[in-house]
C-alpha cells in the first residue's frame, strides 16, 4: 500500500535529496514537507508549505494530512553562536513535532539523530554499537542536542509503544555537493592538523546516507541504527590522500585557537573548540544492526567518500 509521508526540514540538503529519491518509488503516494525557507526544485509528488518547526499549528497541519510517517529533519546541523536559538530549533522543535505526531497519531517516526552522541573519548570502545550509552561531550552543543531528541524519543515510546520510532545515528556526512564546516578545511594550503591525534573516522556517503532512511522507513526498522561504512580513515591518511601540507598543533594549543577565532566570530571559524575533540579520540560506529536486519549494503567506502569530495574539489584527479 503506498504511504504519504511528511518531513520537516524538507527544503534542507538531505530534505531534497530524499524528495528526489521519493519521487521515483511506487511505494510513496505523497510528500508533504515544512521548512522556512522555500525549496529550490519542484515535485511532482511533494507539496511545500512555509512553516517554523515551532509553529504551534503543526499539530492541526498534521491531523489534517493524516501521514503514515514522519520523518524529523529540521535541524540546526552547523554550530552557531545564538545557543538559544539553537535550543529552539533542535529540542524545542523535536518536541513540537512528536506533540504533533501524537495528536495526528503518525504510526510510523524517523529521527534523524547522530554518532557524535556517543561522545568522542580516549576509552571508547571500538566500534560503538547501538547498545552502547550515549555521552556526548559537553562542550559540543550540536551532540548534547542529539542526546536530549533521543531522550525525548525513548518518552514519547514509553507514552506511545504503539509506534514505530527509528533514529539513525549517522558519522560524518561527505560526497560531491555537501559543502560544510569539514569540507571547508581542504580549501586551505596548508591543513591543520591535532598532534599525535590520530583517530580512526567514519565517512558515509551522501546517497547511503538517503537509501539508509528510505530502506528503514520501507522495512519499518525499529530503534536506533548506527550508519557509517565499515572501513576507517586518520586524518594522516587523508593528508597523504588529498597530498596537501599540514602543520600539527597540540590539541590545548587547537582549542584556544579555534576558541578565539570563533569568539572573534571569524567567516572561516564554523565550529567551537567542543568539535575538537572528535578529531582527537575515537568515536567509531559498528552498522552491522541495518546490514544484517534490513539487507541494507553501502555503495561507498570512507574512503571513497572522501575521494570523491577531493576530486570535486579537484585537489586530487
């Protein structure tokens, strides 16, 4: 049977990839999607409508188009310096839309969350699997957000077992269009790197990252899913990839840089000494739970993920 589906944050990135990818699936009856900003693509399934996650007639909007699923993306994914906005956005709007799915009674919910809320520290396991607590680290706002959804998620179970709730905890994020504060560092000529911090990292490609979602929606996958492919990378390995000059810092001397350079609010400073550490310790992630539940295989590597963001930005060919 095919199934209307509504997203918040639908005009983002990730929303109108996922649009596009639904636009081709039999399964998918209609889209509608929420954001305040207008989308730049029209579709022929999905309708936009302009509205603040923190719109209080969201509920209404959504007892009114009657969806078979959510799918929660609006989200604030680069760190900013208005903390309450912050908050706003992130919690106060996760909180707004699981009221509202209530209300409508969705059966089925998607949240995107994050493996940065596992926290980045020097005795992590390796890997991480989704039984393991999450424990953010306190100073990187954007993870300690990720834990308070979830949290508000394992409520909104206890209130509504009756539902099918997925979260996906994805690593970082990369492919040929994904422009970001990480993506960012390569435009230097010389990289900056955190001395004798080398951790393994995790990239997932930006299709696996759309299919991931659509494959758990379509198998009503429950619980949290970690996604990240399963080979890793240093940062060494990277620099030796992309070839380019680095100059290493010790990791106290890094985050009193970037502190200044981002209390100094300067264009290039987009994250606060908290991100930091997740160049410094491990935080990697084991996604055999959607490989052997779901069927689910990744079509990219960590590390052609990060080739193929290097040939985009031609610093290799």
């Amino acid at each position: 049977m095919a199934k209307k589906i509504f997203i918040t944050g639908g005009s983002g990135y990730f929303g109108t990839q996922l649009c596009r990818e639904m636009e081709k699936l039999d399964w998918v009856e209609a889209v509608d999607f929420i954001d305040v900003k207008k989308p730049i693509y029209k579709f022929q399934k999905s309708k936009f409508k302009l509205m603040d996650i923190n719109d209080p007639a969201l509920s209404d909007w959504l007892s009114k188009i009657k969806p078979d699923i959510v799918i929660h993306l609006a989200y604030i994914l680069e760190e900013i310096h208005d903390k309450n906005l912050m908050f706003k956005i992130n919690v106060q709007g996760t909180k707004n839309i699981l009221k509202a799915c209530a209300q409508a009674k969705v059966p089925q919910i998607l949240l995107a969350s994050s493996a940065t809320a596992y926290g980045a520290y020097p005795d992590n396991p390796i890997p991480l699997k989704e039984h393991h607590p999450l424990n953010p680290n306190p100073d990187f706002i954007y993870a300690v957000h990720k834990k308070i959804l979830e949290d508000l998620c394992q409520n909104y179970l206890q209130e509504h077992p009756e539902t099918c709730l997925s979260i996906i905890r994805p690593c970082v994020v990369y492919g040929p269009n994904v422009n970001n504060y990480l993506s960012d560092l390569f435009d230097f000529a010389i990289l900056p790197i955190i001395r004798a911090h080398h951790p393994p990292l995790q990239f997932i490609h930006q299709d696996d990252l759309i299919q991931a979602i659509l494959t758990i929606i379509q198998a009503q996958g429950k619980g949290a899913f970690n996604l990240a492919p399963p080979d890793t990378l240093t940062i060494m390995d990277i620099v030796q990839i992309a070839k380019k000059p680095y100059i290493s810092f010790p990791l106290s001397v890094a985050k009193i840089g970037v502190g200044l350079l981002w209390n100094l609010r300067i264009p290039r400073a987009r994250f606060s000494p908290g991100f930091l550490s997740y160049f410094a310790y491990p935080w990697v992630v084991d996604s055999s739970k959607i490989q052997s539940q779901l069927g689910f295989k990744f079509n990219y590597s960590s590390r052609e993920t990060i080739e193929i963001m290097l040939r985009v930005k031609k610093i290799i060919s």
